[in-house]
C-alpha cells in the first residue's frame, strides 16, 4: 500500500517541485538583473551575464517541464 501511494504521489510532487524551484531561479535571476541595472556605480557586465543565464536556464527548464509535453502529445 505505501509503495502504490508513494508512486501514485511522486510525479505530481516532482512536478511541483521542479515548478517552485525553475520560478525561483527565474525570479533571482530577474531580481539580480534589476539591481545591477538601476545600481548607481554601473553595469557590472559578468553580473548581468550571470543573471541572464538565470533567467534563459530557468526558462528553458519551464519550458520544457510544462510547456513541451503538451506540444508533443
């Protein structure tokens, strides 16, 4: 019983979970980005390189995560 249950409850939950944490990434990455761009001592361009590499990674992730699987099916 506990085996069905755990199997049953692991996909929505590693669905979840991939979801809290690719939005995380794509809020920090876009935080980061807003700081570094109105911070008043200047662009500081591998700081802004990083944060975009945040937000395109954590995009793609939800992309592929949630978007892709409806397209294919």
């Amino acid at each position: 019983m506990a085996c069905a249950l755990t199997g049953y409850l692991a996909e929505p939950m590693r669905r979840f979970l991939s979801f809290l944490m690719a939005s995380a990434i794509l809020l920090a990455g876009l935080a980061l980005a807003g700081f570094e761009i109105v911070r008043a001592d200047g662009v500081r361009p591998f700081v802004l390189f990083g944060a975009l590499v945040m937000v395109v990674i954590s995009g793609a992730w939800l992309l592929e995560e949630f978007v892709s699987p409806r397209w294919l099916s």
